[in-house]
C-alpha cells in the first residue's frame, strides 16, 4: 500500500499518468471514492498517459466507454449507473476488457465481481482541500513497482 497526497487535480492528474508505464492490456484499476473526490479525474490522467486522444469523462449515462486512441485499448466503466449485479453482468466488461486496460469508478459497488488481481485505488479529501490517494496493489500487482509517493 503506497499513500501519495494531492493538492490538486493537476498532481492527482499525474500520479495517475506516471501509472501508465506500469500498466498493460487486462489490468483492472477499482476507483473508490465519494462523488467528487476525483476519480474521473484520476481515470483521464490515467488514460492520457496511455495516449488516449479523447478526453475521458464521466460515462456517466452510457455505463461504459472505450477509448481505441492510446497505446492499449481503455475501458472506462461507471459502476455508480449499473442498476444490479445482473445488468453489470450483461456488460460483459471482463470479456470485454481481456485485452484492454479497464478503470472502473464506484468499484465498492460490484465487489462481488472484481477480479482478485488489480489496483485498487481509494481517494478521500483531506482536511486542507486536497486529496489522499492510497494505491493498494491486490494479487499480482503487488510484484509491480508503483510511482514513488510525491
Ligand atoms: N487533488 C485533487 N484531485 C482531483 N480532483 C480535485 C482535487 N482537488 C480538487 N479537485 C476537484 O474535484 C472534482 C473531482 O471530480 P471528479 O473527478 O469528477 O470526481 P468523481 O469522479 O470522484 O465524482 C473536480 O472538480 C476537481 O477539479
Ligand atoms: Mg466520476
């Protein structure tokens, strides 16, 4: 577990980028944080730092998104608009991300589903305005080198 404070969206925007070059096709980063809190944020810089053109924003309204314009494909799930375990499931997003890099925001709410290997990241306001981010590396992440804490 590494714990890394950001003052602003800008480092929670880099922190996440300098993760791209740890990162690869199946990989699956579980974002948990309250509304706010900057996981969309944290999936843009993510995504830019694989080359993703687009910018990536909340899905939202659509559950799901993919981004084809980086260095790996990217998923980009919202779990907060999955209605039941059973619509999650009609995503087919495991199959669907085999070869992708998935980033899913609202993980805490189809835990049940996660696979055992993956990052979570938990991002909490702090008391001064900005944002603690804990990477907690889940089976075999935890063999990967993760940025150094800011
Ligand atoms: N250190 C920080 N990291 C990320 N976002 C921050 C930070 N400080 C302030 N913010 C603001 O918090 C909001 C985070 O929004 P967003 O990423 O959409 O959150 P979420 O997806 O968790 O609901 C943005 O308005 C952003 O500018
Ligand atoms: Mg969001």
């Amino acid at each position: 577990m590494t714990t890394y404070i950001s003052a602003e969206e800008s480092e929670t925007r880099s922190l996440a980028g300098s993760l791209a070059a740890a990162v690869g096709p199946g990989d699956v980063i579980a974002l948990v944080g309250e509304l706010g809190s900057g996981k969309t944020r944290f999936a843009a810089g993510l995504a830019c730092g694989l080359g993703v053109e687009e910018v990536v924003s909340s899905p939202s309204f659509v559950m799901m998104r993919e981004y084809h314009s980086g260095l790996v494909p990217f998923i980009h799930v919202d779990a907060y608009r999955v209605r039941s375990h059973l619509e999650f499931e009609d995503l087919d997003v495991w199959e669907r991300a085999r070869d992708c890099v998935l980033v899913i925001e609202w993980a805490d709410l189809v835990a049940m589903d996660l696979p055992e290997d993956r990052l979570d990241v938990l991002i909490s306001p702090d008391d001064s305005g900005g944002r603690t981010i804990v990477l907690e590396p889940r089976g075999t992440w935890r063999n990967r080198s993760l940025p150094d804490p800011i």
